[in-house]
C-alpha cells in the first residue's frame, strides 16, 4: 500500500514538472507556436499572420531609438512575438494574466494586443480602449530586455526590480526620444503638466500624451525624473540605478529646479 502511495505521489510529482516545464518553455521559447518568422538584423519577428514589408520599417525605427540607450548590445538579438488571438496569448493570459498589452521576458518582446504595421499602431483593450504608437511599444519593450541583460535577471524580474519610477522611467525616456530631443520640446512646460495632470487625476491613470493611450503616472512622473537626472544632472542610467537618493528627494529637486528655472 505504502509503495503504491510512493509511485503515484512520484508519479503526480512528474507529471507537474512536466506540465510545469512545458508551459515555463511554451513562455520562454514560444518559436515553435507561431507560423511566420522574418529574420531583419539583430530581430527576429514571429506572427501567425503574414508579416508585412511595414514591419520592417517599424522595427527599424523602434532599433534606432533603442540605440540611444547606454545598454544597447550591437551583438544581441531581439525574438519580437504578435500574438494577438493566438495559442500562445492564452496560455500567456492564463498563466501571467490579461492586464499588459506587451511584456519583455530573456530577449522576447511579447505584444499580446492587436497591431497595424501600415499605420504603426497597436490597439490597446486594457483601462480603456485606445490606440498608440507601435515603434514606442516596441522600444520601451527592448529596452526592458536590454535592462535583463545588462544587470540579470536576479535584479530584473516581476517579482524583484529597482523602484518603478527607475524601472519603468528609463524605458519611457528611451522610447520617448524623437519627441524629448525636438525643437519645440521643453522639459520645464512638461513638468509643469504633469503636476497639473496629477492634480486633478483621480486614480493611477493619466494621459501622457494627447490622443495617445493613458498609462500608471509613475510612467510619465519616471520619465520626467530620468529627464531631469539624465539631461539636467548628466546622470548615467547605472549611476540613477546605484544612487540611494529616494524617489520623493528626486522629485523635489526636479521640482524645485523647474520652480526656479520657470522664475527667470
Ligand atoms: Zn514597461
């Protein structure tokens, strides 16, 4: 009685790590589920759907401005997955849940909502339904895995990562460069914005862009503290990651700065 009690725990017990091992690779290594792969420099591109020539454009814009990061690797390769209505999305779902339109897990970039190469969008169902631009999307989720690869997955993980103001701030700053570095860009009448924005807002939600998607405002608060330390204070993103300076000092500072800076 007892050995048969031993056999069929031992055998329950392999059985979950069969179940176990096979949805952690369905997450880690998703290739084999999706029916098309475009092979565009140091990105790999997965859907079920035909991957268009627009693509490409989309995904070079996206590179060029993760080349703007100090944790750009030149000898890293990106898997990008769209996997909108596909295996894959539910197992995802079920397992890590519904509420992110894209996640970056290792090297894959993982956009869960349905996409518009052409138009560069991607269609987000999550809060409220809206549309954004897809290049953004795509960097902000590079630069996420740029993030595990430079420091590891032991300091970058759901569970353990930096503060998020440090976490989400410096992909926003990234993805957000061609309207950070423009002419009529000013980082004070931002700042001044976004205190409004806070002001008034009623829950974590706020816009930071107009006619764009709503996002927690520690995306939008980070990036401005990542701005003000980067470009203000010539911060490296390493030395914001090491520095112990809590989060409430930094944005006084900023906000201090931006007081001062609006007086003269
Ligand atoms: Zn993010």
């Amino acid at each position: 009685m007892r050995k048969t009690l031993k056999k069929l725990f031992a055998g329950t017990l392999l059985m979950s790590l069969v179940i176990v091992s096979g949805l952690a690779s369905i997450i880690l290594f998703p290739e084999p589920l999706f029916a098309n792969k475009l092979e565009h420099g140091q990105v790999n591109v997965y859907a079920n759907a035909p991957i268009e020539g627009s693509m490409t454009v989309v995904v070079d814009n996206a590179l060029t401005l993760v080349k703007k990061s100090e944790l750009y690797d030149p000898t890293y390769t990106f898997d990008l997955f769209f996997s909108y209505n596909s295996l894959f999305n539910k197992v995802d779902g079920a397992l890590l849940g519904e509420f992110v339109s894209a996640r970056a897990t290792d090297n894959n970039v993982v956009v869960k909502v349905d996409i518009d190469s052409k138009r560069d969008l991607f269609f987000r169902t999550l809060n409220k339904a809206c549309q954004g631009s897809l290049t953004y999307l795509l960097a902000h989720e590079m630069i996420h895995c740029l993030q595990e690869n430079k420091y590891g997955k032991l300091k970058f993980n759901p569970l353990r990562h930096p503060a998020y103001w440090k976490l989400e701030g410096y992909p926003e700053y990234i993805s957000r460069q061609s309207k950070l570095t423009s002419e009529a860009y000013r980082l004070n009448s931002e700042i001044d914005r976004y205190v409004e924005l806070e002001s008034k807002a009623n829950d974590i939600w706020i816009l930071i862009e107009e006619g764009a998607c709503e996002a927690p405002r520690y995306y939008y608060k980070g990036r401005l503290m990542m701005e003000y330390l980067m470009d203000i204070k010539h911060l490296s993103y390493d030395q914001i990651l090491n520095d112990t300076i809590s989060e409430d000092d930094v944005y006084a500072e900023m906000i201090e700065w931006n007081d001062q800076a609006g007086r003269k």
